[in-house]
C-alpha cells in the first residue's frame, strides 16, 4: 500500500462567487439567555471553584463548557415571570433593530441588494451593448472558461495517473 504524507490539498471554492452586499453597522440583538446570563450569571459561576480546570501547564482556568450547562439548567428552572421580563426585553430590542434595518434599505436603496432580483438582468444589458468594455468583459469571459477547461483536463490527467501508478504489494 502506499503511505500517505499526511498532507491535504486544500481546495478552492468550485461554487458561484457570492455578490459583494452593502455592510450594515447594526448589531442584532442579543437573545434573552444570553442576556440574562451575561447579566452576573456568569460571572458568579466563574467564581465558583467548582467550575474551574487546569490545564496542562498547571493553570487554572474556568471551564466554559461546565459554566455554560449550569447557565442552562439555571434559566430551565428560573420563573416564568423572570424569563418573560427577559423575553419582553429582547422583543423590544429586536423590534428596534427591525426598524434601523428597515431605514438603512429605504436610505441605501442602491447599495443593498435583494434576493428577488436576479443577475440575468445585469447580462443582457452588457450583451445588446456594442461599446468597447462589452467587448473586453466578453473576452475575459472567454479567457476565464479556457483556462477553467485546462484546469479541468489537468485533473482528469492527475486521477488518470494516480490510479495507474498503484503499488502492488
């Protein structure tokens, strides 16, 4: 048999590249979980000696995983009352973001870009027009596949090769 190097090849996306879209600075709000045990939760927790490990050079450090189970055990057994003041909290936050959400698209009409529209559009314009960038995006489209097709024999002769150059032991 032979032995493997231990080393992968890393691959490169094959799929469609996705369309650059407009950034928008806001944050989504955080659930009310999370909320809640980012507000002391937590860090009473860490300070229990029970939630803490140490690690291979001695050091003692807490255990998130321990720290985060006992979060939801806690939030399971909290009052209805207790999460709902919680909940009704992040609703308020999430109906505040929808609104800036929906401002920044009414206000960045142009730079935001919708799922619905399609790249079909964008194509037939650059096809029906006769200028000299139509011409040039055309033949880099062109160049684009033939070195796509070269890549691809190159691979089909790789495999081809591969299979043929196995070891009989």
């Amino acid at each position: 048999m032979a032995q493997k190097t231990g080393k992968k090849r890393k691959r490169k996306g094959t799929g469609k590249r996705k369309r650059k879209r407009a950034k928008i600075d806001i944050k989504k709000p955080v659930p009310a979980f999370i909320n809640w045990a980012n507000n002391g939760t937590r860090e009473e927790l860490y300070k229990n000696p029970e939630f803490l490990k140490t690690n291979k050079n001695g050091e003692q450090k807490v255990d998130i995983v321990k720290v985060s189970k006992k979060c939801g055990k806690l939030w399971g057994e909290l009052p209805e009352e207790e999460k709902d003041k919680w909940k009704k909290m992040y609703n308020d936050e999430l109906s505040i973001y929808k609104k800036k959400v929906e401002e920044y698209e009414i206000a960045h009409k142009d730079d935001v870009v919708s799922s619905n529209e399609s790249s079909d559009d964008d194509d037939e314009t650059s096809d029906s027009d006769d200028s000299e960038d139509s011409e040039d995006e055309r033949e880099r489209r062109k160049k684009r596949k033939r070195r796509k097709k070269r890549k691809e024999k190159k691979k089909k002769k790789r495999r081809k090769k591969g299979s043929s150059r196995r070891r009989k032991d």
